[in-house]
C-alpha cells in the first residue's frame, strides 16, 4: 500500500489570466496523486480534475488555500512537481550539466 501523501504542482493553463497574460499559473494540490504519474493520469482520464488551489501574496509569505476547483485538462499546458526545500521553494527540474542561454537574432 502506497504512502498517502500530498502532492502540489504548478500547472501552466493555456488560456488568458486575470492580468491580461496568454496563460497563467496554479499552484495546487491533488489529494488522489502520489506522483507526477498519478496527476497525469487523472488529467488524462477525466474531463474536469478536482484540485485544492493555493495562493501566495508575496514572496516572504506561505501559500494558502482558496478552496477547491475543477480544472478542465483541455487548457493545461505544462505541470511541474513542486518541493519545498529548506533553502527556499522550487519546482523540481532536471540539472543541466552546462548552463544553457537562448540566443535571440
């Protein structure tokens, strides 16, 4: 049996945000997803997916709860686990072994 625990991500929405932006970010839990796996398949499975929504007002402040929404898997674009770590909040990625920069001409 698998440990219960919850998982929040930051899922990219491919429609406009409340500021006008082309997409916009949710910081969320998903009770039912012990991995990244696991909400992707939820995703996958169902047209709307229940999540716990989170805000943040600054950046010296913790994310609290604005309750439940129904997110529709039709707009999300990308989602990152999130980790809290001692030295701060990230979202977990993949280390590069150079750095890489984008060159725009």
């Amino acid at each position: 049996m698998r440990q219960e625990i919850n998982m929040r991500f930051l899922v990219i929405m491919n429609m406009p945000s409340y500021t006008g932006n082309a997409v916009h970010q949710m910081h969320v839990d998903h009770k039912a997803s012990n991995s990244l796996e696991d909400f992707v398949d939820a995703l996958s499975n169902n047209d709307f997916v229940v999540v716990e929504e989170f805000y943040k007002d600054r950046p010296d402040m913790d994310y609290y709860s604005v309750g439940d929404i129904a997110i529709n898997h039709r707009y999300v674009g990308k989602v990152k686990v999130f980790n809290k770590q001692e030295n701060g909040e990230r979202y977990h990625a993949p280390q590069r072994n150079a750095p890489y920069r984008r060159q725009n001409y």
